[in-house]
C-alpha cells in the first residue's frame, strides 16, 4: 500500500513568491492534516480536514496561507506571498476517522527554503 | 493539552536496550498515550500506543506507570536505524491533532 505521498520534497524560493505543496493521502482516509516543522522543533499543525471540509485551522496564518481539499481526497497548501519566516519542513499526514484511537500516517514533507 | 517531558537527547550502545522515559503528571483518564519517532529527513512514524496496560508490538513496548503519570517506550535491542527524535504525545480522541514536544534525541553508537 502506498504512504502519503508529497510533492515537491525541496523548493527554493525567493521572498515574495508564491509557492504549493501537495499532498496525496492514504486510500480511504478521510483525515489529511498540514504540519510545519521548523528546525530543531517538533511539527505544528496548520490545518485539518475531515473529507473535504476545514475543520481546524486556527493556526493557519490566513493573510497569506491557504488551502484547500477538492473531494476529499489530495489536497493543496499555498503560500502568496512566501516570508524568509516560512522556510520549514511542511508536512501532510492522514488517518482514517472512527471512535477510537488510531494512528496518523505522514509523508516524507517539504523542505522550503526562502531567500 | 496535557503536557509531557521528556529528556532531551540519550544515547546508546547498539544491540543494548534502551529505556526512553515520558512524563505526564496532569494526564486525564480518557488520554491515550502515543509514541512517534523522526528520523533523518522523514516525516515522523507511529510507534505505539496505550491506555492502562503494558503493550507490545513488532518495533517496542510500551510500560505505563500504575497512576499513568508516567511512561516508558523500551527498544529491546537498539539499532543504528533507531536513532531518532522520539516524541511522547497523549491524545484523548481519535482525530484530534498531535501536540508534538521537542521530543527525545536518540543517538546509537556502534
């Protein structure tokens, strides 16, 4: 079975730009959550999905964060413009929703560099 | 969120076992407890999880304290590819978000 798959793995970019990640969950989960990491830290969620609707994202910086989750399924995490601040690991997991207690599953990340 | 701690970096000798202790003092009794580690480059992984009882599975266990204030994810036989951050998360509902520490490094010396 194939894991969350991300793309691109590396982007440089210079300040100003814009920039997107995406993101393929797990076959049949119907959770897809966003992560920043920055250096030395553990990941921070940005954003959850339950199918195609935003359900968590408080700490999404929304002046220039965006994202959105057509049919459930892959999903997409833009910043315009990109900030020197922003330049993290940006991660996707999935999970398959039920009542009790299960694990996320995450990809390898983006690397995001900003110049 | 009920917070956890954890030592910031240990080390062992591969082959040996290796004890990686979590506190978490103001765990709630519904607050299951969850272990993921990163590896270099990767994004983090499950590792196991708990409630009460001990647990085992194919990559560790898991030893919770009588009163839950504390835990302990035992590698039986640490190896070079077990050197990783090791990150001790409580969650109390199943789609809830990982509150993720700074978690523990692990280094393995050959």
């Amino acid at each position: 079975e194939a894991g969350v798959v991300q793309s691109p793995r590396y982007k440089i970019i210079e300040k100003k730009q814009p920039v997107a990640f995406w993101c393929n969950p797990i076959s049949g989960h119907n959770t897809l959550y966003w992560y920043r990491q920055n250096l030395g830290q553990g990941p921070e969620l940005l954003i959850r999905y339950e199918n195609e609707e935003a359900v968590d994202d408080s700490q999404l910086p929304k002046d220039r964060f965006s994202a959105e989750r057509l049919k459930g399924v892959d999903s997409t995490l833009k910043i315009q413009p990109a900030e020197l601040g922003d330049s993290a690991v940006y991660l996707c997991a999935s999970s398959f929703t039920t009542v009790r207690v299960f694990s996320q599953f995450f990809g390898p990340g983006t690397r995001l560099t900003v110049l | 969120d009920a917070k956890t701690t954890q030592p910031n970096s240990m080390e062992s000798n591969e082959e040996e076992p290796v004890h990686l202790p979590c506190n978490h003092s103001t765990i709630s009794g519904t607050d299951y407890i969850h272990w993921y580690r990163q590896l270099p480059s990767q994004g983090p992984e499950y590792v196991i999880h708990g409630l009460t009882s001990n647990v085992n599975n194919r990559m560790a266990s898991l030893a919770i304290a009588e009163d839950r204030k504390s835990s302990t994810l035992i590698l039986h036989r640490a190896t070079l590819r077990d050197a990783a951050v090791y990150y001790c998360i409580l969650l109390n509902s199943g789609n809830t978000p990982l509150v993720f520490g700074k978690g523990t490094r692990l280094s393995v010396i050959a």
